[in-house]
C-alpha cells in the first residue's frame, strides 16, 4: 500500500514538472545569441587582449576533441576566470574535469553524441560519471571535511555526484561532418550523417527522452550549407525545452543569419576565433620591427588600418557576434589597442632587464595594458599582471604556471613573444 502510494506520488511529481516546463522556460542554460569556444590544445591560441575580444561574445565554452590535457584545461581557465563573460567547461573525457576546472567554471556541458557509436552515448558518459564518483566528489568531500568517518564520506561522495550531475546540462550532438576531430572521437563515419528527418527524430528524442538541455547541430570546422538550414529548421519545430545551437564553419554574418533565422537559439565559433590570435602575432612581430616603442596612438592607428579589413580574421570573427555593428572598425579598434599594448610591454621589458639581474618583472601600472582591460573586468590589475606575465613567460623563465599561460597566448608563436 505505500509503495503504491509513493508510486502515484511520484507520478504526480512527474505530470506537474512536465506541465511546468511546457509552460514555462525551465531550461537552465541561458538563451544565449553567440558561444565562443576557446580550445586549449597548444596549436590553438588566444589573443593577447582576448578579453576585449571575448566581452562581445555572451559566453566562452572551454573545451576539445585533441592534445586536451588536465594542465592544459587548468591554464585556459586561469586566464579566462576573471572574465565577466560566463565560462562553461565542456570536456572530452573524465580526466579533464579536475577540482580547479569544477570551481572555476559557470556551468559544466557534458557532451552526448546522439549518431555517433555507442561508446561516444552511453560509455564516455559511464566513465565521466565513474570519474566523478570515485576521484573528484570523494576529492571534495575529503578537502571540506577530512575528519568524517569513511562510511559518511563515502555517502556524501554518492550524494555530491548526483548533486553535480544534476547542475550539469547536457549536450546531444549531432555531429555531421565525419572528417573531423570530433566525428573521430565519435565514431561518426559517412554512414552516421543524418538527413533532415533523422536528424529531427534524434533531437526528438534528445529532448522529451534523454532530457537534453541542448540539442546540438555540429559540422565542426566546415559550413553545413542548405543541409544545416533545412535540418534546423525541422529540428526547431520539433523541440520542447532543449535549446537548439549550430556550430561549424561560421565566419561571416551572413552564414549566421542564416541559421540564426533557421532556428538556431545559438551560434557557436571556435576557429575563426583562434584564427584572431594567429594573425594577431604576424602583426605584433611585424609591429615590433616596424614601429618605434614609443609610437603615439595616431601612428600605430594608421599602421593598423593599413592591415585590418574586412576579410581579416579580426573583423571575420567579429561578423558572427550579432550584436556588434561595426565588425571592421572594432576589430582595428581592438588591433590597435594590442599593438600599442605590446610596443610598450617590450620597452617595459627592456628597461627592467637594464635594471637588474634575473627574471625580468614588468610594471603595468598606467601601462596601455591596464586600460584596455579596466573596462571589461573587475581587476585590471591582477590580469594586465598574468597576461604580462605570461607574454613573456618562456622556458626557464617564470613559473611552470606561467609558462603554461604562456603557451596559450598569441605571443607564443613569434621571436620575441613567449617561449622565445
């Protein structure tokens, strides 16, 4: 009689939850416009004031598919904290969700690919959660109270897992071009790429079965055309709670108007924001040589509008944000205020080295630096110190925690910069 009774209790529970999401917006993952995936494999960069650059995105998700490290997670989200823009950890294995990446993250993406193999559905999430429930909740439970007896801790860990678990939101992908990374990872070959209806079908699933906070339409790298448009617009139609977003290719604002009015809720770019940090350190190489330290704002803006137009990645990246009017003259803006940044860190630099022996320490009190971050963050002082740091952070110089910023900046990739 009361397990009948708590049948029909829970049941009761059930029917009203499910009212209440059809009526209302329960879906704890904001109804962002643009998503900016930061990847902190080393080849993949970010620009020197990238906190200029990612205030117009509405949030940064950290995560992807090769050379992913714990370390290198860890380094991405010492620099991306201080940001006032959300940043979201979406990992590709267990072992990259650690304590530090867990505090340090707004929301944490657990990725489930709904055409991949079985492993890329149900095995890697088996091991996150294995992951979750033998390392990092007994980890937690063991910082924040040590003198509990093993049973209690044990217990807790059990209850912490469910607790993290249950704030997780959870991405079904669909990923459709299997010539990436990603496909890879996922087993996704030529054969698993849906047309329009299955895919409208998976995503049917994905929200009223599985209970995905997101439905994810990924070409990952490529654009997905006609395809993509006709595929989100039948899974849009179809979909109750989960949001809908498109990631792959996006480099203009025309591609992202198009999936936007698709149905797209949001528009994720990964690459072509990473292609900002690479053209970034042609040109501060470029400026080293060609502008005097001391160049004064005018000059340095004339070189940079020279160098800066709509077909640079700056401008490219900043087309896919809609909010952003002007994509070129931000873009020369932001350019410019690198250089001048950059021009005099290095003087810093050099003075400091004339003054003393060892590491270098730059000053970035009323430095160019600091300006452009007061406006974006709530310590300027703390980052304009990191980033300092970091610019210059070479082997055997600083820290192995700056080196590690180091190698996820700009200035990586050129004599002069770090790790030079």
């Amino acid at each position: 009689m009361r397990r009948d009774l708590a049948a029909r209790g829970e049941r009761a529970v059930d029917a009203a939850r499910l009212l209440v999401r059809s009526a209302l917006d329960t879906n704890p993952v904001p109804d962002w416009d643009h998503v900016t995936k930061v990847d902190p494999e080393g080849a993949k960069k970010l620009p020197l004031l990238y906190p200029l650059w990612l205030a117009e995105t509405d949030a940064v998700s950290v995560g992807g598919s090769a050379d992913v490290t714990p370390a290198n997670t860890e380094a991405a989200f010492d620099l991306l904290a201080p940001l006032s823009t959300p940043v979201c950890h979406e990992p590709s294995g267990a072992e990259h969700v650690t304590e530090r990446s867990q505090e340090t993250a707004d929301l944490l993406l657990v990725p489930e690919v709904l055409n991949g193999d079985s492993e890329a559905l149900v095995g890697t999430l088996g091991v996150a959660i294995e992951s979750v429930r033998e390392v990092l909740a007994p980890q937690l439970v063991g910082r924040k109270a040590p003198w509990l007896p093993d049973r209690v801790a044990d217990w807790l860990a059990s209850v912490a897992t469910s607790l993290l678990l249950s704030e997780a939101a959870f991405e079904a992908y669909i990923v459709q071009n299997p010539d990436s990374a990603a496909a890879r990872e996922a087993g996704v070959g030529e054969e698993d790429v849906l047309d329009p209806g299955a895919a409208k079908r998976r995503a049917m699933a994905a929200d009223r079965h599985l209970e995905s906070e997101i439905v994810y339409l990924e070409y990952s790298g490529t654009f997905g055309g006609e395809t993509a448009v006709e595929t989100l617009d039948r899974i849009d139609d179809s979909l109750v709670r989960s949001r809908l977003w498109y990631g792959g290719g996006l480099a203009n604002g025309e591609d992202v108007r198009a999936v936007r009015e698709a149905g797209a809720d949001t528009v994720v770019v990964g690459d072509a924001f990473h292609r900002v940090a690479e053209r970034e350190a042609e040109l501060l190489e470029a400026a080293s040589a060609a502008l005097d330290p001391e160049a004064d704002p005018e000059t340095i803006r004339e070189w940079v509008d020279d160098r800066v137009d709509a077909d640079g990645p700056g401008a490219r990246f900043l087309a896919t944000v809609p909010s952003v009017d002007d994509p070129v003259e931000l873009a020369r803006e932001y350019t410019g205020a690198t250089v001048r940044a950059w021009l005099e860190l290095q003087a810093r630099r050099e003075r400091a080295r004339e003054a003393g022996s060892g590491t270098p320490v730059v000053d970035i009190q009323g430095t160019a630096l600091r300006a452009a971050l007061a406006p974006v963050v709530d310590d300027p002082d703390t980052l304009a110190a990191t980033i300092a740091r970091a610019a210059f952070a070479g082997p055997g110089e600083g820290n192995g925690e700056a080196e590690a910023e180091a190698e996820q900046l700009s200035a990586s990739l050129f004599d002069g910069g770090a790790s030079h």
